[in-house]
C-alpha cells in the first residue's frame, strides 16, 4: 500500500488516465512532448517514467509523480476527493491534481529538448473501497 491512499475504513486505487504539462518554456502548454514520451504514457499510463528529477536525475512515472505530491502537500488522497464520494465510502471518482514546481525541480523530453515544468495537471481514476471489517492492511 503507498503513502496516502488509505483511510481506516476506505481504501483508493488509482487509474492514471491522462495529464496536460505546462512548461518554463515561450511555448508553455503548447510545448509539444517528444514522440518517446507520447508512445510510453499512451503504452502505460501509471507507470511509465516520463518526468525526470533534474537534481538526481531518477525518472518518476505518473503514479511516483502523484505519491511524491501527496508527500510533498503532507496530504492524503481523501483530502482531495469530494466528501460525498467519500461519504458514499464506494465508487469511482474523477478527479484532477493540479501540482506546480520551481524551476529546476522535473522536466520533461519535448519536441524542444529536455524542458522544465512549471506545472502539470494529472487526471486521474480513484476507485474507492470499503474496507471489510477484517482488513487488517
């Protein structure tokens, strides 16, 4: 189980279903990612490694991108998921993770070279889970 995708009675899985990045580039949004990012997100969506951490230069896929903003924020995915959902305690929920750096902390492969990111806007599929009563993780 990772960091952050649980509750005492609920638990969260994640489906990766797309994301737009912006960038600390003229063309920002535009910026067109290079055709080696396209064909590994669109081959698989959690786990290809896309986003590369300038200062240790360890590549983080969408699922690792999500855990370490959730880490970051000190928050949880419940706290970003609508209270009715959680309320309902079952379901899937939609939802968008706006998460913003400074320069110099990830960038991407582009059409432009290695670009850094200014922000990325991950959409995401959280599949909530009642847990049963003897779940003990």
């Amino acid at each position: 189980m990772q960091a952050g995708r649980e509750t005492n009675d609920l638990r969260f899985a994640v489906q990766h279903i797309g994301f737009e990045a912006d960038f600390y580039h003229p063309l920002g949004k535009g910026l067109t990612l290079s055709e080696s990012v396209i064909s590994a997100f669109e081959g698989e969506k959690d786990d290809a490694e896309i986003f590369i951490q300038n200062a240790s230069g360890t590549r983080f896929s969408s699922d690792e991108i999500l855990s370490w903003f959730l880490l970051q924020t000190n928050t949880t995915l419940a706290k970003h998921l609508p209270g009715d959902a959680l309320e309902r305690g079952g379901g899937d929920v939609f939802v968008t993770f706006p998460i913003r750096f400074d320069e110099g902390v990830f960038h991407m492969q582009t059409i432009k070279g290695d670009v850094d990111l200014r922000g990325l806007s991950l959409l995401v599929k959280v599949s909530i889970v009642r847990k049963n009563k003897d779940d003990k993780n």
